[in-house]
C-alpha cells in the first residue's frame, strides 16, 4: 500500500487532520537591498543605513530611512536569512553582529541575477542591483543582456503606439530612454575622435517628414512618415536599423529616396 506524505506546505494537527503551512511573503525591495549588503558583508545596521541614506553610496539611486532599514533587517532574522548576535564592544552600547544565512545567500544570489519586470522598475531596483552586483564584485553584462531581452517587446509596444497625449508621450519618451540606457550600458560607444569625417550623401531625393507609424515584425519593420505636403512616405527597414535609430511616431527624420529605395535618416 502506498502511504500519501504531507506536502511541505502542510502541517499536521494532533488530530490527525493536514493544515495549511502559512508560506513566507516574498521579500520587499529593502529586505532585497538589506539582504545583499549582509551578504556582501557589510555586519552592523548602522553601516547599512548610512549605505542607503540619501547621501549613501546606494541611496543616490534609492534611499531608505534608517528606521526601515532596521524593520527590513528585523524581518530577514524572523525569515531565517539573517542571524544577529551581540558584539561585546567594551565600551558604550554592544553592537548586533549581522550575518546572512545559507538561504538568505541563495535567496540574494537569485534575486541579483533576476531581471526587473517592468520599465518602471530600472531606474530604481534594476540601478541598485547593478550596483550590488560591482560592490560583490560580480559582472553586470550577463543580467543587463536578460534584462534587455525582458523587456524589449514592452519597449516595441510602448514606442510604437500612436497617441499626442501627455500619458503616451512620457510612456514613448520613457522607454526609449529605457533602451537607450540598456543599449549603452550592453556596448559603450567610442567618444568620435576629433578628426572624424562627417560624410554627406550622393542621393539626393531627401525629404524632410514625421514619422506617424512604426511597425516591428520579425525581422523587418515598417515606417511611414507625412511629409509637409501631407504625403506619406513608406520604408521597410530591418528591425535592427529601426531600433538603432530609435524610432517612434512624432519624430522628424529624413526620408532619402534611392531609386525604388527609401532610407530613413535622423539628425545625429
């Protein structure tokens, strides 16, 4: 006969009837942040506050108060990812000696490798994780690269949607900067050096237009622009180029004709 075990969620009562094992609630982004730092090494909750004081190495990118720093250290030992123990100084008050359990090590490795979910969320959470990671002395590349691929069709989605309102625009404008900042941070550019060329084209079919709609397929995308005379000009690019150029309804740009081609240009 094949005896059922209780699952690790479930507890059993005197009585013999299964309860339901209350599971511990994901972490918030100051246990994340308070948990790296112990893990990293940083031992006393003095030191961590003025880590993320507004003026603090990681508090220029985000800042807790040094009451909330306490809470989220407080909730780590009650999680079973932290030990505290007094340091006898000698003098003055004893110091609690901070130290990250085997499963509060794998808990901060997992969520440093994770990327963030949403756009929103780079600026804040992506930017101090990046900065935990060089603190640790881990490499960047590797989750700047996920983290581009997360979002990338949020990215196309938001920077191809028509809409003048102020809503749209601060969306459009925020994720390209998203992508600008992702692209960079992935492949730093080469300041041009001084005695760079700056070439001028041969084709001379340019007209001035605005870009109205961007389309991304698989590999080629789809832009149509409105000239000044209200005509509209169509290319087909690849979506590589497209995404180089950073594209998104309202811009201005060039619509160069070549023969039966047309090539889109922005001002550099």
């Amino acid at each position: 006969m094949c005896q059922v075990m209780p699952s690790a969620a479930t507890s059993r009562r005197s009585n013999g009837a299964s309860t339901v094992r209350a599971e511990s609630p994901p972490l918030s982004l100051a246990e994340q942040v308070c948990l790296a730092l112990v893990g990293e090494g940083v031992s006393h909750g003095w030191a961590i506050g003025t880590l993320l004081a507004p003026s603090g190495e990681l508090g220029r990118i985000w800042s807790l108060s040094r009451p909330l720093s306490y809470r989220a250290i407080d909730g780590l030992v009650d999680n079973g990812l932290v030990t505290r123990r007094t340091q006898k100084t000698g003098h003055g008050r004893d110091r609690a000696l901070l130290n990250a359990t085997a499963k509060g090590r794998r808990t901060s490795r997992r969520w440093l490798d994770a990327p963030v979910e949403h756009i929103r969320d780079v600026r804040t959470e992506l930017l101090v994780k990046l900065a935990l990671r060089e603190r640790a002395g881990l490499e960047t590349r590797t989750l700047l690269t996920v983290q581009q691929e997360a979002l990338q069709p949020a990215i196309d989605a938001l920077t191809t949607t028509e809409g003048d309102g102020l809503v749209e625009l601060w969306r459009r404008e925020n994720a390209r900067a998203v992508r600008r900042f992702l692209d960079e941070a992935i492949h730093p550019t080469q300041l041009p050096d001084a005695t760079t060329p700056k070439f001028r084209l041969s084709a001379r079919n340019q007209l001035h237009g605005t870009i109205t709609a961007v389309a991304h397929g698989a590999v080629m995308s789809t832009i149509k622009a409105t000239l000044a005379d209200s005509q509209v000009l169509t290319a087909a690019i690849t979506k590589d180029a497209a995404q180089e150029l950073d594209l998104a309804p309202g811009d201005q740009a060039v619509m160069i004709v070549k023969a039966t081609e047309v090539i889109v240009a922005t001002p550099s």
